[in-house]
C-alpha cells in the first residue's frame, strides 16, 4: 500500500556550497566553515531552548536531485552500493540529515558549523543532537570500514 506524504520546509539553508564541487562530504572536513537555517516566522518559537545544545540534526530536502538511483557509486571509490548503504542524494525520498555543531539563535535564523550542505536547500526539520541517544558502541561501518583502516578518507575530503 502506497501512502503519499506531504512534507512542507519550516525553512531555508544557507551555505557558501552553491554547488556540490568543492564541498566536503562530511561538515566534520570542514570545521571553519559556517551556515544558517533561517526559519519561516511562523516556526520561531520551536527554537525555544535550542540553544542548550551543541549539536543539532537538520533534515532536509535534496532538492536538486532530479533522479532516483538504487544502485549508485558514492563519492570515495568506484565500486557501486545499494542507495541504502551510501549517502548519495539520489534517494527514492531525497531526503538529507546532516548534524551540525550549532552555533548560536538569533530570532528565526540558527547559525552552524560543520556545513556539508547545498546553498538555498529546504529545511525540514531540526532535531538536537543527544549524546546519550544517539551515540553508539560497537558500530560496524560495513563498506567504508576498509577506508577507515587505510586511512583513505582523508580529512578534507570534497566532493568532485
């Protein structure tokens, strides 16, 4: 049974990424550099006590993936995976989920670092960052563990 579901943006990204070349593939590469979610006015209070945090999920939409791939090669090798175990925005939903060091509030606009995301991308939804729910021991990191170890991912890495 197919359901549709309607999201609607509580707001919008700013980056300095207005492309995908040049931006790293993780917000984690590129500490120094710094976004806002300016929210709509209607959505300004849900900051309310945001700011205790320091560290925020930001759960956007891909909205300039015009294509849906199951089976696509991520940004570090060249062998292919499943859309499922890669981080590619060609995803059936082109839904996207960065977390971000945050910054500060003022008013409707949260200021972050650690970006990895587009310029002008729709925000969906901002969650805080729970050490303590979303932290977990003995994580396998399937495919990638191989670049882990031989240390092929390197600090900054960016996308082509």
């Amino acid at each position: 049974m197919k359901n549709e579901i309607k999201l609607k943006p509580i707001g919008i990204i700013h980056t300095p990424y207005k492309e995908p070349k040049g931006m790293p593939i993780q917000g984690t590469f590129e500490k120094g550099v710094s976004g806002r979610a300016e929210l709509f006015p209607e959505y300004e209070e849900g900051l309310k006590d945001i700011e205790g945090f320091s560290h925020i999920i930001l759960i956007y939409y891909f909205n300039r993936s015009k294509r849906e791939e199951f089976i696509s090669r991520p940004f570090i090798e060249d062998e292919t995976h499943g859309i499922f175990a890669i981080r590619s925005p060609h995803r059936p939903n082109h839904i996207g989920l960065s977390i971000v060091k945050l910054e500060g509030v003022e008013k409707n606009i949260v200021i972050f670092s650690e970006v990895d995301i587009l310029d002008s991308t729709p925000l969906l939804d901002i969650k805080p960052f729970v050490s303590y729910f979303d932290s977990r021991e003995n994580v396998k990191n399937g495919w990638l563990e191989k670049h882990f170890k031989h240390g092929k991912i390197p600090g900054r890495a960016r996308l082509d």
